[in-house]
C-alpha cells in the first residue's frame, strides 16, 4: 500500500476540519483565537488523529464520523505542547523551527491558548456536529475515555510525574510509568475510540487496543532514542542503554503487528502506520 | 427562608462530593493529586455549584442529579483561579488566606494541577456516575454548553481580553465584554445548567437564564466595588464611577429577582442569593 497518499489523504481531511472547527481569528476581540490557530497550525504530523481515522476505517466504519473527535485529541495535544515549552516547564523556545506560544503572544496569552484548546475539544465532541448519527451514550463514551487519557490517570500524570523526575536518577518502572502515562495513553486512546466509533466488535476493539498500547510505547522509546543528546531528561537509552531500547522498540513493532492479524487487509494502513513510527524520521 | 441554613446544607453536599469525586493523594506517585485538592479545599464559597444545585431545585429537580456537574463547574473555577494566580499572570502569592498553588507545590505543578482539574471536570461529567438516569441527549447538552460558558466565547476569552487590556484606559463597552465573558458566563451557565438537569420548562428556563445573566453580571460589579483599591485592573468603578457602579449592581439585582417572579415560592433561596451576592461579604 502507498502509505505517503494514505497519510497525505487523512492529514488533509485533519487539516481542513481543523480550519472549520477552531475559532476564526476575529471571533472575539482578543489575540486568543490567533495563538491557539498559531501553535495547531505550526507543523504538527497530526499522528494521533490519523491513528483515529486509521482504527475507525481498519472496522469497516466511515472515518468521517471520527473526524470531530480527532480533531479535538489534536487540540488536546497542542495544548499539552504549548504547556510543556513554558518557561516554568521545559522552557524551550522553538518547536518544530516555529517560535513557541510564549515567545511569539507572551507567557499569560500562552498559558490561556493552551486552556482554550482544551476547552475547546471538549466543547466540540459535545456539540451537536460532532454527534451527528453516532448514539448518545457512546459519544459521552468516546468522551471520558479521552479525558482520562489525557488527565490525571493519563497524559497530565505522566507529565507531572516527569517534572518531579528531573535531574533524579530514575528506575525502569517509574521511566515506563511516565511513558505510559504521558505519550502512550493518548496515542492508544486514539486508537481505541477510532475502532469504538467505527463500530469495532469486542474481539476487533481488543486487537486494537493491544496495538494502541504497543505502539504508543514504541512511539516514546523511538522519540528517546531520537534523543539521546537529552541531558537532563529520563530517557530509555539513558536507563537501559541504547542496544537494548532498540530491541524494545522492534519488540513493540512485533507486537502490535501480531495485534493486527485477526483484522486482515483492512489493517494495512494501520501495520504500515506502526512501521513508520518505529522505522521513522516520522 | 434561612438562607444560612440552606447554604450550608448545600455546600456540604457539594464538599462531600468533591472528597469523592477529585483523585485520592495516593491515586498515582506523583504530587499532583494533591495540588489539585490543596486549592479545591482552600475556601471558596461554592458559589457557582450551590446556584446550579438551587436552579435544579427551582424547576422541581432532585439536587443531587445536578450535583457531579455542579462539583465539576467547581473543579473549573478552581483551575481558572490556579493558573490567574501565576507569575505570568497576576502573580499573587495568597488567595482567602492561603498560599497559591505555584507557591505551595511550584510553578510547573500549578500549571498541571489547573490543567488536571479542567480535564477531569470533563470526565466526570461524561462518566456513567454523573449520567445516572438523565437522558444521554441532556448531558452532552449541559457539557457543550459548560464548555462553552469556560471556553473561547466565555471565560478564556474573557480572561484574555483582561490580560490584553491591563495598564490600558477601557471603556464600557470593552469592561462589560470582559465582565460578561470573564465572570458572568460560568455563572450564568451554573444557572441554566441546573434548570435543564431539573426538567425546567421553556418558560422556566427562559426565567432562570434571565435571573443567572443579571446575576452573574452583578456578581462583577460588585466584586469590583469591593476592591476599589485594585490599582492596575480595569473596573466598574474606575470607568463609570462608584455612584453610578452601585446603581448598577442595585438595578442588575431587581433585574434578577424581576426574572422570577413566575417561578414563585420555589424560586426562594435563588431569590435570598441574588440579594446576598449583592450585599455581601459573600
């Protein structure tokens, strides 16, 4: 399968659902809505939305359906973003080769597009769009499983975790736990809420979500050892060295190909998304 | 009526649920539990949940269905206070007495704890324990419109046209979009939510949005006659006058308790909070 027009097709619905969904940026008299466009549209591989449609397609369901729900996990994700380069936090300056938030609106207007972006994605899968013919409880569904991925059980635990872990030395079960929490969750979630608006049978959702897991630790062992410069951080490389954070991450490759097999060909965009995550410069 | 009586009895339903409701210290290893429930559990006068509860019950609602979504529409409020108190924003260091959060647990921890309690206000809302036997429908509609009363055309925006406009002369028009937005709206909607989740009528409804619209403007007004000593802040008094700001609390407070009058003996304790919010030291 040609999975560069794959990704190309999906990103771009992302992108142009992205330009609907957020606020215009004359919508209220305030810089607001221009800093939370400026961090959504500076770069961004839109992976976990894509995972989205990719798990919701892989069931045989209409990807348009988790369009809105994609989106609003992109949201989710650059606000954690545009929180995690504050000065108070990472402090970093550039993201992606674009000035970040607090360098270009200033640290009170990033703190505030990140508290709106959130907001935002809630209001979204809320709203009756997002609805539209999926049943009720199942939104409200879709709904708490990402808002735990991306609270305290989930990205925003694992980040705090993180914080308190810097400059410590720290153990392979507290540097699994950040991940899990802090990247897995989220990528898994969209995994698991694609096939669930798709659709998905318990044995396919069970499939999935294996995959989901595997990949979205794969996803943070690959970023580590991308980054093995990182001094201060707690990474994989750092705790169990470099040969054997590769091996990990070809371990979770397997893993979440083997995850696949019961769904066949419909999963090929899928395999071929789990490859480019731990193969990429993705 | 003994509003006394009724206010306590109503915030300690809503102190107890939020015991149960806000992650235990120990549900992960990380501090962040901890921060959230430090600022939830410093004061605050549950002001925004006790009208919802009250708006409930003003329709001929049970309360305690109204009860998850008014504790999290507090969980909200609280992350709002969190990240206004922040160096980058207003930098103070004490709220009711209390050191705030960045100074208690440090800067990134309070960006995170705020951040924690907005998502986890979303997942409590869409759980199958705040839905309990409401129509599915109803509470996507309450969380939409929670959302929106926090977010971008709510409270953020306003928040960020408050940010915007420090240090610069506003006028009316410019204080009162703040005003409505930055205060009124998360009031407002602690209002509407509650009729809807107690059966309100179109009549009702219309009343009770009438009645949360003027309060949640006097509430501003007030509160900025109170702090008539805030040097830098755009307020009421400082652009109309204190005379003229008086008038216009009085005149939003016979607006409310006008909004009313079809609700009758019901509408009691929604009556005694209006004219408490007025004159208070609420």
């Amino acid at each position: 399968m040609d999975l560069e027009a794959y990704l190309r097709e999906k990103r771009e619905m992302v992108e142009e659902a992205l330009q609907r969904y957020l606020p215009q940026e004359d919508a209220i008299p305030s810089q607001l809505p221009k800093a939370m466009r400026y961090s959504v549209f500076t770069g961004g591989k839109r992976i976990r939305p894509v995972l989205m449609l990719a798990a919701c397609e892989a069931v045989g369901g209409d990807p348009r359906k988790a369009l809105p729900f994609a989106c609003a996990l992109e949201m989710i994700h650059t606000y954690s973003l545009i929180h995690d380069d504050l000065p108070a936090m990472d402090d970093d300056d550039f993201r992606r080769g674009f000035a970040t938030s607090h360098r270009v609106f200033g640290e009170a207007m990033a703190i505030l597009a990140g508290d709106a972006l959130l907001t935002e994605a809630f209001r979204l899968m809320a709203s009756p769009e997002a609805r539209g013919e999926l049943p009720e409880g199942l939104v409200l569904e879709v709904i708490a499983d990402i808002a735990q991925a991306a609270g305290v059980t989930g990205m925003v635990g694992g980040q705090a975790l993180d914080v308190e872990s810097e400059g410590r030395d720290v153990d392979l079960e507290t540097l699994r736990w950040i991940h899990h929490h802090k990247t897995a969750a989220m990528i898994s979630v969209a995994v698991r809420t694609g096939a669930k608006i798709g659709g998905a049978t318990s044995e396919e959702l069970e499939a999935l979500e294996r995959y989901g897991k595997a990949i979205g630790l794969a996803f943070q062992v690959v970023d580590d050892i991308l980054d093995v410069e990182e001094e201060k951080a707690a990474t994989y490389p750092r705790v169990v060295g470099l040969p054997e954070a590769k091996r990990e991450a070809e371990r979770l490759l397997q893993e979440a190909l083997e995850a696949l097999e019961p769904l066949r060909e419909r999963s090929e965009p899928l395999q071929a998304i789990a490859q480019f995550i731990v193969e990429r410069s993705f």
